[in-house]
C-alpha cells in the first residue's frame, strides 16, 4: 500500500514546471516552483515543521503549550497544520488586509485568530507585532516561532528547498528568484545553491515597489506576504545578487495571466517572483535556466486579485472579458 503516515509527511518534494505562454521573446529556459502542492497550501509548511521540531528540541514548547505568531495566513496555517497533529493551541496575529478567505482557512483547522489594523507603525501597540508580542508574554506556556529572526525558517529552505531544485535542474539553474518577505525563503534556498554551484547562481529577490528591500521607505502596497517596513534578522542580504522592484499592478497583471495561460492558479506574491524573473530572463541566452518559487495558490485571492470590482476599486486594470450570454449569443 502507498500511503503517507500523516499530512505532515507530504511537505515539500514539490515541482518544477516550465513556463510556456507569458515567455514569449524569451531564449532562456523558465521553470516555477509550485509550493501550493504542499498540503496546506504553502511553501511556510516547510518552515513550520522546522520551527517546531526545533522547538520541541530546545525546550520550548512543552505538550499542551500554545503558538502565539503574527502571520499574513500561509505561516499559520502551516503552523496551525504541525500543532494540530501534535496537540499544541494556536493562537495568531493578523493585519486587516488580510483577506476573510484566509483567516477562515486559519480557523477551519482549529487555530484562533486576532485582527490588527494594517495602517500602523510597527512599533504602535496595536500593530500585529506588538499584539502577538502582548500575547506571547501573557498566555501560560506560549512560544513565539518569531518567522522573522527563527534561523530555523531559512534553514528548512536550506535543506529542503535549495536541494530539491538544484536535483530536479540536474545543477543547470542558472538564476533563482523568489519574493522576500521575512527573507527566510531567498536566504536559506539561495545560500544552498551557491554553495552547491560554487557561486554560479544568481540569485535575484523581487520586492514590491515601497518595501525596504528595493529602497523604499515601507510605503504601502497590495501584494501580500512579500516586502517589509523593516529589515528582518532571517534575511541574509550576503546571498542576494540583485533585487528587483515591481509594482503592484505588474504584479497582480502577471497573476492573473498565470492562471489564465499556464493553468497555475497563485497568489500576487507568485505574480510578483515570474514578473520579476521574466524581466531579467529577457536578457539571458538560450542555455540559462531561471527558476522563479511561487509560494502560495491563487484560492485566497478569488475576492481580491481575481475579482474585478475589487482591482476596479484599486484602480488596477482587470484582463476580465466576463461576458453576458446575450454576448455570446448574438
Ligand atoms: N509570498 C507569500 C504569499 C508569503 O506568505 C510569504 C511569506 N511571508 C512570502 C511570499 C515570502 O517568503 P519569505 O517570508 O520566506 O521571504
């Protein structure tokens, strides 16, 4: 019989899938990385399985104790996934721009959640990391997995997913580009796949125009899970060769082509990692091999980027062609 032990046995070994419409005029070979087959949807179910056996470990979390993180979704629920199979309560953190579809998926395994307004300083104590940081302290037995300085985040990509696509490329990738968030992806995938290519890879972060990471000031922008007002301890920038700024609606605009020309229904963040990977595979010869991660599926955007009165409402330009059946009829 073919079967996994538990859910948790299915994260990671995930594909690569070349990209073959939104590349026209491109020579060099583009491949994604398609983490929304991990089972909770996410590339965070590696770093998640990671924190928590290194906590477990270290001492940190105890049976019965409780998870306390701000998260944009991804991270809990696969955090929310880990705990539930091993007994611990979650309670997380969440900015209001997150959307309902991805807060419910968060209560729907089990966990508790706490909205915070988007629209304040991090340092206020109503943003989503004072408010997690409140909870942490005052909830008996929590741990703070803190995905913004946890070394275990970068290194779960370090030994996951750096590998896998240095494996599945036979050593032939060329360039690797993910979105920066807390930097955990591009910090630990990119560090693998220098060392493992001697320093042949280059690695390339995209950024929403606004975040920290491409110079911006933390101005606010739509995208969500990448981009930052403040520079986290899980981002290495000694690995990253370049970062490139996009903005929102290069990035939505590429998202929406993605499930409409290659089949691949993912988030902005996604959108964002292939606009910035095809900018810079417009340049490269015949034999480059880029690979772009795309972190989550498009699901927990089907009221935003996939809606048009939302785009319309952003002032963002939909590729909608919905059409009444009179239309079609004639
Ligand atoms: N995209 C999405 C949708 C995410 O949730 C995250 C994680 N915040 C990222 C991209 C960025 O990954 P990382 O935190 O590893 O930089």
């Amino acid at each position: 019989m073919k079967y996994a032990n538990t859910v948790l046995d299915l994260i990671g070994g995930t594909p690569l899938v070349k990209l073959n419409h939104v590349t026209d005029g491109i020579a060099a070979t583009v491949l994604v990385k398609v983490e929304y087959l991990n089972p909770g949807g996410s590339s965070k179910d590696r770093i998640a399985v990671n924190i928590i056996d290194a906590a477990e470990r270290d001492g940190l979390l105890k049976p019965g104790g409780t998870i306390v993180e701000p998260t944009s979704g991804n991270t809990g629920v696969g955090l929310a996934l880990v705990a539930q199979q091993r007994g611990y309560r979650c309670v997380f953190v969440l900015p209001d721009k997150v959307g309902e579809d991805k807060r419910n998926v968060l209560t729907a395994y089990g966990a508790e959640v706490v909205v915070t307004p988007t629209s304040v300083a991090p340092d206020d104590p109503e943003s989503y990391y004072s408010v997690s940081d409140r909870l942490a302290r005052e909830i008996p037995g929590a741990f703070k997995p803190d995905q913004y300085s946890n070394p275990n985040g970068p290194r779960s990509h370090y030994e996951s997913t750096g590998p896998e696509i240095w494996a599945d490329t036979d050593g032939r990738i060329t360039h690797f580009v993910a979105g920066v968030g807390t930097g955990g992806t591009i910090s630990g995938t990119g560090r693998y796949l220098k060392e493992a290519s001697a320093g042949a890879v280059t690695i390339v972060g995209a950024d929403p125009e606004g975040s920290v990471y491409s110079g911006g000031t933390g101005r606010p922008y739509l995208v969500e899970g990448v981009g930052e007002d403040f520079w986290p301890t899980a981002y290495d920038p000694g690995v990253v060769d370049e970062i490139v700024a996009v903005s929102d609606q290069e990035s939505f605009d590429m998202t929406l082509r993605l499930a409409r020309e290659e089949g691949l229904l993912v988030g902005g963040s996604s959108g964002l990692a292939v606009a910035a990977a095809l900018r810079m595979a417009r340049d490269l010869p015949e034999d480059a091999v880029v690979v772009a991660l795309l972190p989550d599926g498009g699901r927990g955007y089907l009221g935003k980027i996939f809606s048009d009165r939302w785009m319309r409402s952003y002032g963002f330009a939909q590729l909608s062609d919905e059409r009444s059946v009179a239309d079609v009829v004639g």
